[in-house]
C-alpha cells in the first residue's frame, strides 16, 4: 500500500507534518477588501487578523478548487500511488465535502476515501498528522479507516466568540438568530455538534463564567477515555495562556498544545475567539 493523505489549508499543521511528501494540502483562498489571499504563501495568521481588524468588511472565504483536488489526485496516481484518504474541513460549515463524493470512482486505480471530518483546524490537522503515523507505522489501510473513525466519533471543540457577528453573516451559525438580540449579557459558549454544525451550545453571563464552563465541559466529555486536549485561539493568545494554566490547575492532563485559528475558520469566529477541542488517542 502506498497511501496519500489530502486536506485543505483550514487544517492547522506543523512544519514537520506540513512538510511531509506523502500530504498534499488544498489552498482555500481568503478575500479581503476585494483581493484574494493564500495563507501561508502570500498571507500569515497574524496579517490575517491585522488586515481584518482595518478592514471595513468581514473577509470571505471560499471552498477548495473541485480541479485542484482532481490535479491532486491524477498526480497522486502518476505517482504510483494506490490509497487515498481525503480530509477536509466540516461537512457542516462546507459544501465541498458533498461536491468531491462522486470522484471516487473516477480513478479506477486508487481505492479513494473521503470521510467527514465534521471539525476544523487544530483537531483537524491532529488526524492528518495521525494518518500519516499509523501508515509509517505499517498499519492495514481498514485499520488506519477504523482508528479515524473512532477518531471522528469521539471529536469534539467548544467555543467563546468576542462577536457572533462573523458566524451570523458568514451563514455558519446554524440557530445563532436566536440569540443575536440578547448578545450583549451573554456570553454563548459553541459547538460543533454531531454533524459537524456549529451550534450554541449554553449561554452563560460573562466571559470569566464562560471559561470555567468551558474547563467544565471538557473535562465531562474526556473523562472517560483517553483523550488529547488542545487550546485553539483567533489572535488571543493571552487567553490562550490563561486557559493552559487553568486547565493545569484543574489536572488537565498530558501536553496540551496551543494552536492558531487561521484566516479560513479565523474569517468566521472573529478575532479574540478562544476554543478547547478535544480527540481521542486511539
């Protein structure tokens, strides 16, 4: 067997994951104030936020090109190639993943699989890198496919947003109406639900409430099981840092990393957006 692995750039990844020549990675282009960026080539996260903050409207982002993924693939295949898994970005903040099905079986020669991920970022990249391991590690392409779907079912990410806004008008906040008019004494915690839609999951009064919730639940989800914890922030790293050492205190265990929303999910939670995701170590 010899595997490829396809994601998008919503996937946050680091460098010695990015790099690895079995990952072939989709640009989704971010637009700002009418011109079209590619984060990581002529776009970091930290511009990101700078040029959205002096930006008069909400960036928009688009999906992944269908033609790039199928270059991918023929190049995958001229490549000698003979598995696919391709994971992208949430089925229920993206229609790309329902447009690329019926591609599986236009290369006769590759056994192409595309699961929904039903996530983004962090976790999201967390299962590329893993994918990556247990092929390295010999593993049979049914047993890789069953640990990503343990994977997959046992996912999870809250989050606290500064302003609901990005999500209401980017369309990705499935019942966020409902609380638009009562927005400034609540402070929603979110979720990404079972069909990887992002919903409001409790509202609570402040945000120093909300964080200790946010611990809170976490800690429900992961405590049966073995469970990675990683802290995810949309150019908020003070309060990134806060919540490590909370969860510290809390005994959290194991390493918990800090990573960055990007300019694609970073374009729909807004700056100061904070989240705790979580993925079962399989």
């Amino acid at each position: 067997m010899k595997l490829a692995v396809i994601t998008d750039s919503s996937a946050y990844l680091n460098n010695k994951v990015a790099e690895n020549e079995h990952l072939f990675v989709l640009d989704i282009p971010v637009s700002i104030d009418g011109i079209e960026y590619i984060e990581g080539k002529n776009l970091s996260a930290s511009e990101f936020y700078q040029k959205m903050a002096a930006s008069s409207e909400l960036p928009k982002t688009s999906q992944p090109s269908i033609a790039s993924l199928v270059n991918t693939l023929s190049l995958v295949e001229g490549q000698g190639y003979t598995h696919v898994i391709g994971l992208f970005l949430s089925s229920g903040i993206s229609g790309f993943y329902q447009n690329i099905q019926y591609l599986k079986d236009e290369f006769p020669s590759l056994e192409i699989i595309f699961p929904d991920s039903k996530i983004t970022s962090a976790p999201l990249g967390m299962m590329v890198e893993h994918i990556l391991n247990w092929t390295k590690q010999g593993l049979l392409f049914e047993q890789i496919l069953n640990n990503l779907e343990v994977q997959i079912k046992g996912i999870g990410a809250f989050i606290m947003v500064d302003d609901l806004n990005h999500l209401v008008k980017g369309g990705r906040l499935s019942n966020g109406a409902a609380i638009l008019g009562n927005l400034l004494s609540i402070k929603p915690i979110l979720y990404f639900n079972d069909e990887g839609v992002i919903e409001v999951y409790e509202k609570i009064r402040t945000e120093k409430k909300a964080t200790k919730r946010l611990i809170e639940i976490v800690k429900e989800q992961t405590a049966q099981g073995n469970y990675q914890v990683m802290i995810i922030h949309g150019n908020a790293r003070e309060k990134a840092e806060l919540l490590h050492k909370l969860l510290v205190e809390e005994r959290v265990t194991g390493e918990i990393p800090i990573a960055t929303f990007g300019s694609v999910i970073g374009t729909h939670l807004g700056a100061g957006s904070i989240a705790l995701a979580y993925i079962p170590i399989v």
